[in-house]
C-alpha cells in the first residue's frame, strides 16, 4: 500500500481492504473455482458452500431470519431495481425522500413515467426527516415507503424504525437504501419493520466492487417480478423461472469470486462487531469537525449529532470550487476526496449545495486519527490560499 | 435377498436448500453426505442429501419448519 495516499472516499468504496479478503478471493480463484449449485461435484459443492455461508453471515449482520431470504445482485443499484421495477404497478403511490440517491431516484422517476405516482418528503438543511410528514404523504393508494438509511452526502442517518412503525401502522411496504450503513451502522430487519433491505457489498462491508444484495421479507417475493431471469441451476426441467427464494432473481452464475471476498468482509464486520468500528469511526469524524471548525471560510453540512451519522461529512471554503480543493487536496496532500454531487441532485438541493456540490471526506475502520490531523492542516494550508 | 435399500436420499427445491439442511443435520450430529442426484431419481442437475433409512424421521424433525423437502425416495444400488 502507498503509504503517502491518504483515502477519505470509502463513502464511494472502501480501500483498503482487510487483507483476509483479498486471500479468501484468490483462494477461491486457485482451489476451487467450480460453478455453485450448477454441478455435482466437489468444488461446485465448495463454492456453493462459499455462497451459501455468506448469506448466512450477512444473515447474522442484519438479524435476517432465514438465509435464503438474501438475494445476491451486483450492487445496491440492481438490489434496488428489483424492489422497484419488479414491484410495483402503474397506479401505485410511493413515498420517498429529498435525501436520495439516483439509484432509487432514477427508477422511481423512470416508474413514474409508466403511471407511478411518487411524493418526495423533503428534509430539512441538515437532511434530517420528520416521520411526520411520511404520514401526511400518505394516500389511498400508497404502497411502499422508499428510503435511503443514511445520506451519501451528509452522512444523516434517517429515523427508519420510526418510519418502519409508520409503514406498518398503514401496511405499506418499506424498502431501505442501506448502501452507507451497512457494516458501519447497527440494521435490524425485524426490529426496524423494514421489508426490503437493499445493501452494497463494496463500501463499508469491505468486499469487492460487484457485489451486494436484497433482503426480501417472508412472502413478499411472491409480489415482486424478477427483472433478469434464466438459468438458476435449480429446475432445469422447465422453462420457467423458479417461484422461490433466492433463485427467483439470481439467474445467471454468480459473481463466485467477488461473493468469496464480500464472505471474508462480512466475516471481519462480525469479528470486530459494528458498534467498535461505529465507535472508532465517530471518533475520527468528531476529530476532524473539530478541527475543522473554526477554520476561515469553512462551510459544514449535515447533522450535529455524532450517534445519528455515518462517517461521512460534506463542507466547502466559501468562496472555493469544491472539484478545485478537491484536486489540491490529491495533488499537493495525497488526500483522496469526491466533489461534486456524489449521485444526489436532490440531496445537493436539500442543503442548499446545488449545482456546484461539497468536498465530501469519507472516513473509515482503516482510517487513523494521524490521517485526520494531516487532512486538517492540509485544509488549513488551502483555506489560507484563497483569494 | 434383502430387499430394503442401503440409503434414503432426499431431495431439495436447489442447492441452496441442500446447504441449509446440511449445516442442520452437521449441528445436530446427524450422519448424511452430499451426492448428485441420481438420474433414475430426478433429472434435474444438482445435489441431494443420502443417509441411512433409520434416520429418516429423526432428519424430518430436525428440518421442520427449516428447510423444505421435496422428496425422499429409497437409493436402489
Ligand atoms: C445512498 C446510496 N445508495 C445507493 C448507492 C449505490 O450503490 P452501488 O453503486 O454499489 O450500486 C450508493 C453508492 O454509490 C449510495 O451512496
């Protein structure tokens, strides 16, 4: 690893990587190799025992009953394509937040232009949600409630286990975006109502990019079309797709290798324990806000509260173009950082960044509080240096 | 002239489902293996659970409610 990189966007992916993921990835690419569930022999078995196992463990993670009820997809985008193109139908009203990222407003918008109609709750400046006006937003036909758990952009973590009360109360499904929360953010399936869970295996599960998954509540596959079907392994006899969990929406083999590294990632997720890594994390980013803080010309966005974000904060130097410090900060600091609008146009317009964005720093497990000192005097060096 | 056949095998929807029954009957101390199906059984590809006849019900408890089964038929050698 180049020790002179500082990388502060594992809010886009994580890096580095557990060093157990990379040799779980390159084991299963030398000594087995097989296709899972296609075939009868060992090594087939063995990767399918690999996928298997991390269904089971993600299982653990998201306190999800049943292992079979985790479909494995290539990322959050696909996991939240099923949920919404294979679920809903022309008439139906959602409900979702100013908060979001394209990979829930670009299908939602895409549905609305075939007859769904959808209400985007807006935030207020921190991007913080009141319930509240999830249930004013709620019509006859409402179906489904789409919601991100925690902000790309500011790192605001959504009240979901109140919204998750609410759907129940009305007996509206809830789908959650957990693509900044999970690995780094405590998910409870049960506990937060939540029916549809759609994660990213490459962020703070620290797997590998091409992976992730949805968690599909008991008997409500049975009301979602797959949107990619052919061969499962499963009921080869006909030409159909299978009705059951997870080979309704898994057609098509595997990405085996990179499932074999999100298994390692979550596995070191569950040895540390999410509260610890939440707990290192937080510590980070209360370091650097207040290291930040009083420097001139310093613009932080999102929430106050350090219990109620992820480890992600937004800011600007007035008077700065973000995609310019962003570029110093590579150049003369070796601080990787994203600027811009990070996928979420209406999450800029909720903070009152758009069309021009924030620096955006995103912290993680494998972040030091060495790092955070660098990338404070680094910020001090670029906000001396305007105009 | 012993009639009865030597194994069971059960049958699963998928693999998947054949996986989760193993880790069962692994935790509970149940002697099984995994085998592909055989041919004369089913013609789909994959793998089945075989174990012995006597254990049967004791496998059916341990699955219940866990893991559904499609099928057990008699292993004829
Ligand atoms: C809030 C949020 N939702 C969804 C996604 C999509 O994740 P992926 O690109 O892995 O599909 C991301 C990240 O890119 C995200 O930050």
């Amino acid at each position: 690893m180049n020790r002179n990189i500082i990388y502060f966007d594992n809010a886009a992916t994580s890096w580095p990587k557990p060093p157990e993921i990379i040799a779980a990835m390159q084991n299963y690419m030398q000594n087995i190799g097989g296709s899972p569930g296609r075939s009868g022999h060992r090594l087939s078995i063995e990767a399918a025992r690999i996928v298997f196992d991390t269904r089971e463990k993600i299982s653990q993670l998201f306190n999800v009953p049943d292992p079979l009820r985790i479909v494995l997809t290539r990322n959050a985008t696909e996991a939240l394509n099923i949920a919404i193109f294979g679920f809903l139908k022309t008439g139906d009203h959602v409900i979702t937040s100013g908060m979001e990222h394209n990979s829930v407003m670009r299908p939602l918008r895409a549905m609305e232009a075939r007859g769904i109609d959808i209400t985007v709750v807006s935030c207020d400046s921190e991007g913080i949600l009141d319930p509240v006006n999830i249930v004013k937003a709620i019509k006859k036909n409402t179906k489904a409630i789409f919601i991100t758990n925690a902000s790309n952009v500011t790192g605001t973590v959504m009240p979901v286990s109140d919204i998750g009360r609410i759907a129940r109360e009305h007996g509206l499904v809830l789908c959650v975006d957990a693509a900044q929360t999970a690995g780094c953010y405590p998910i409870d399936v049960i506990e937060m109502n939540i029916d549809l869970l759609a994660f990213t295996g490459h962020k703070a599960l620290f797997g590998p990019s091409g992976t992730g998954g949805l968690y599909i509540r008991e008997g409500l596959e049975k009301s979602i079309e797959p949107i990619c079907v052919g061969g499962t392994g499963s009921r080869s006899e006909v030409e159909v797709q299978p009705d059951f969990m997870p080979d309704r929406f898994e057609a098509g083999t595997p990405n085996t290798v990179g499932i074999a590294g999100l298994r390692a990632g979550v596995e070191f997720i569950l040895s540390k324990g999410v509260a610890q890594i939440k707990n290192k994390e937080e510590k980070l980013v209360q370091m650097f806000i207040d290291g930040v803080r009083e420097l001139p010309g310093i613009i932080l966005y999102g929430q106050k509260s350090m219990e109620l974000r992820t480890p992600v904060v937004s800011f600007n130097i007035a008077g700065m173009d973000p995609a310019a410090v962003a570029l110093d900060l590579d150049e003369r600091f070796g601080i990787m950082s994203r600027s811009g609008l990070h996928c979420a146009p209406s999450a800029h317009k909720t903070i009152d960044t758009y069309p021009v964005g924030t620096v955006r720093f995103s912290f993680s497990y494998f972040n030091t509080e060495e790092q955070i000192i660098t990338s404070i005097e680094a910020l001090q060096k670029i906000s001396k240096s305007r105009i | 002239m012993n009639e009865k056949p030597q194994y069971s095998v059960m049958l699963f929807k998928a693999v998947s489902y054949v996986l989760k029954a193993e880790k069962i009957l692994k935790k509970e101390g149940l002697p099984h293996k995994l085998i592909p199906v055989p041919k004369n059984i089913s013609s789909d590809c994959g793998i089945c659970l075989r174990f012995e006849p006597a254990l049967q019900s004791k496998i059916e408890v341990a699955l219940l409610n866990k893991v559904e089964i499609e099928e057990v038929r008699a292993l004829k050698e």
